[in-house]
C-alpha cells in the first residue's frame, strides 16, 4: 500500500512539474506561526540572553556576542514565509560550529534559539541592538544596518529558496524549454506564478543609483508619472562554462563580454544604509517586490527595494578566536545540560 501512495505521488508531481517547483519555492499552506516553547523560556534565563541584553565586559565574550549577533544580521534578509527553516550563509555556518561550538557550548543551539526569540517576538529585540550599536566600533563583522532592519519588524521574503539563479532555472524549463503545447501561454503563466514576490537576491554588482523623474506616457488617457524615486542599478554575472578549467585564463583577442543580468531597482526613501557612500562594484544584497521582467529575464524590475552589503562569507569567514569563546563564561549550556544530543529548536507543534 505504501509503495502504491509513493508511486502516485511521483506521478502527480511528473504531471505537473511547475507546479511542484512552485510549492517547492513558496510551500502550501499559511506562514508558520512561531509559539513560545519550553527551550524559549530557557533561554530567556540562560547567561547567553542576559549578555545579548545587558552586554558584556569580557573581550572573549564580546567576540561571543558579537559573532552570534553578525550572523542574526545576515540572516534577516532572508527570514521567509514558507516554513519554520531560516538560511545561514554556508561559510557561516561553518564557522559557528568550528569558531562558537566548544563541547560545553552548543552555538548552533543558542543561534536558534535567537532566530526563534526574534520571530515569537515578530523583530530583534531593543536591547539586543543597543548591544550591537556597542560592540560594533570594536567588531568589524558586525551589520548594524541589517540589525536595524528586523528590529524594525520582521518582514519576511516569500521563500529563501527563490533566488535568482534559481529563477533564471526555472524560466529556462518552464518558458524557454516549453513545449509547443504549452509556448503560446508559458510566459504569461509564469508571470502569474512568480511575479509579485517579495524577494531576496544576493551576489548583485551595484553600478550606480541615483534620482530618477519617470517619463511621461504618451496618449490622452495615459496614467499620470509616478513620483520620482532614487533608482539604482545593479547586474548579475551568469557562469560562464567557457571559464571553467586549467585553460580559463587564457583569453586572447578582444575579452568578451560577460553574460548578465539587469536589474532595475526602485528603491525606498528610507535605507538601512549610507547609499552616498557605497562605491561603484560593490557586492550588494537587494531585498524588494520583484515588479516586472523583459528579454527573457535577462532585465528585471524590483520595487520597494532596499539595498544591503553582501559580503563574500568564503573569503574571510572569521568571527572569533576559539580560544577566546573557550575561556568566555557565557558558553555554557544552560539550555539542555551536558546531554550528548541535543534538540533542535525547529519543527515542534506551531
């Protein structure tokens, strides 16, 4: 009987494969409501809480502090709607189980737990960014401005997996790669499908930003212009499978251009950080209401944008001296004890 419901389930979602991705990306059902738990309480009394509230005068546990907070803050932009999970940048992650993890000091649990306070609570506690406002002259790492963002109120993407890599897979397979059967409405399907979301895209070039006045639209009962708006512009590079192997860097003749992706961003008027000060070429995070798209996906339109720092986790992922976190009394499990397997702080009863 279970290998027949398995064997039905397959086939359903061979029928109809846009729509399984469509559920992979945004779930089915309501947004998860986070409800205060027993590990919740713990941790509103645990050494860890009390240090992120009131801070700390110990370097080693400000390192601590410090680290557990940047990587809150990177996470933020990407708290979605879809399930009770949250993203951690994978160089991140690492580093809180190899730099923040000691025998006695789970870290990965008491990151949870914040993620998990923070969502119960629907934004960062005060305090815990006054902490941050603190510790960040001395704490290079730490994005204030990302804090600042979910202390404001959560305000969650529609799903972390629907990056744009993954969006440019799915019009490739559901448009591009469409049948003649399905040609004539693929594209206006797909905009019924993913137009409209809240998104979260990482690894953008900003090239420029500045005030722009929209055109007036020609034709008597054409829509008055929108008001102007401080715009930016930022691009996407594409992976080159010429690129790839021993002999990539040997270019000769005139360098190609690289394949890419436009993106228009329409930005709010309050940001979360300094716009006049970000340089050309910068590697930004764009969280906004993905509006529109032309050519193919190769231009894209997003509103009620704001614009963040996205840094490249693989190539300086260090938060704290291990030695330092070891010797800080803060980490210390006071949430489970010594136990040699510990809880997680997601998937119970919602």
């Amino acid at each position: 009987m279970r290998s027949r419901a398995l064997l039905a389930l397959s086939l359903s979602l061979l029928s109809s494969p846009a729509l399984a991705q469509k559920e992979f990306f945004f779930g089915t059902g309501e947004p998860p409501v986070f409800r205060e738990a027993d590990m919740d309480k713990r941790f509103l009394r645990s050494r860890v809480y009390q240090a992120l509230t009131s801070g700390t005068s110990d370097p080693g546990c400000a390192q601590l502090v410090g680290a557990l907070l940047t990587v809150v803050g990177e996470s933020a932009p990407f708290l979605h709607k879809r399930d009770e999970n949250f993203f951690v940048d994978p160089a991140l992650l690492q580093t809180v189980n190899t730099q923040l993890s000691t025998p006695r000091f789970p870290a990965s649990m008491f990151l949870v737990s914040m993620m998990r306070r923070v969502l119960i609570d629907k934004k960062l506690p005060a305090e815990w960014l006054q902490t941050a406002v603190a510790l960040a002259p001395y704490y290079p790492p730490l994005d204030v401005g990302k804090l600042r963002f979910v202390a404001d109120g959560v305000n969650p993407v529609d799903s972390f997996f629907f990056t744009l890599p993954a969006m440019l897979e799915r019009y490739d397979v559901e448009v591009l790669k469409a049948n003649t059967t399905a040609a004539s409405v693929a594209d206006a399907k797909f905009r019924d499908d993913y137009l409209d979301k809240e998104v979260g895209f990482g690894g953008l070039e900003f090239v420029d930003a500045k005030l722009e006045k929209p055109k007036k639209k020609k034709g008597r009962n054409a829509p008055p212009p929108e008001p102007p708006a401080l715009v930016a512009r930022l691009v996407y590079y594409l992976p080159d499978p010429t690129q790839d192997g021993l002999l990539s860097g040997l270019n000769y003749g005139k360098p190609k251009s690289r394949p890419a992706v436009t993106i228009t961003a329409r930005l709010k008027d309050a940001q979360y950080m300094d716009l006049a000060t970000l340089p050309k070429g910068t590697r930004v995070l764009l969280r906004g209401r993905f509006w529109e798209y032309r050519k193919a996906l190769k231009e894209l339109e997003v509103r009620d944008a704001l614009l963040f720092q996205d840094r490249d986790w693989t190539q300086n992922a260090a938060l704290a001296d291990p030695a330092a976190v070891a010797a800080c009394p803060l980490a210390f499990n006071d949430l489970t004890g010594t136990a040699p397997v510990q809880p997680g702080g997601f998937g119970g009863k919602r």
